[in-house]
C-alpha cells in the first residue's frame, strides 16, 4: 500500500494519499518523503537496472533480481 500511495494511486485526494503513505511505511521505520524521492528518481529513472535502481540493489532480507547473490533464507521470500 505505501508504495501505491507514493503513486498517489488509492484515493482521488492527494492528501489522503500522502497520508496513508505516511502511515504505511512509517510502520516499518521508513521517512515516507525520502522514500518516496529515492523510489521515482532512481526505479522510475533505471527501472530494474542492477547498480542504478535502488529499489533492486542487493539487499539482504529479500532477493529482487536474479544477478542478486543467492542465499538460504531467500527460499521462504514467498510466504
């Protein structure tokens, strides 16, 4: 939800939309406006490119891509 919120996607008012994008990725500890700003100027720029898209760089608790470096608990990503 927080990143179709970023996309102001769910609600016609663009305040409420930035305020459940607020909500939602500040749940997990995130700043809604930095992620927001990294999101549309580096995966909307270099969508799905390894070293350019920050939304695909290496990341240890999810595997993105399939150049990413395999590892044991990325077998559960799907639960």
């Amino acid at each position: 939800m927080g990143h179709d919120e970023a996309h102001r996607t769910i609600g016609r008012s663009k305040w409420v939309n930035s305020l459940i994008q607020f909500g939602c990725v500040s749940l997990v500890g995130v700043n809604a406006y930095l992620w927001r700003m990294r999101h549309t100027n580096s995966h909307h720029i270099f969508p799905n490119v390894n070293d350019c898209d920050s939304d695909v760089d290496e990341n240890p608790v999810i595997r993105l891509s399939p150049n990413q470096p395999w590892r044991a608990h990325f077998r559960y990503q799907s639960l």
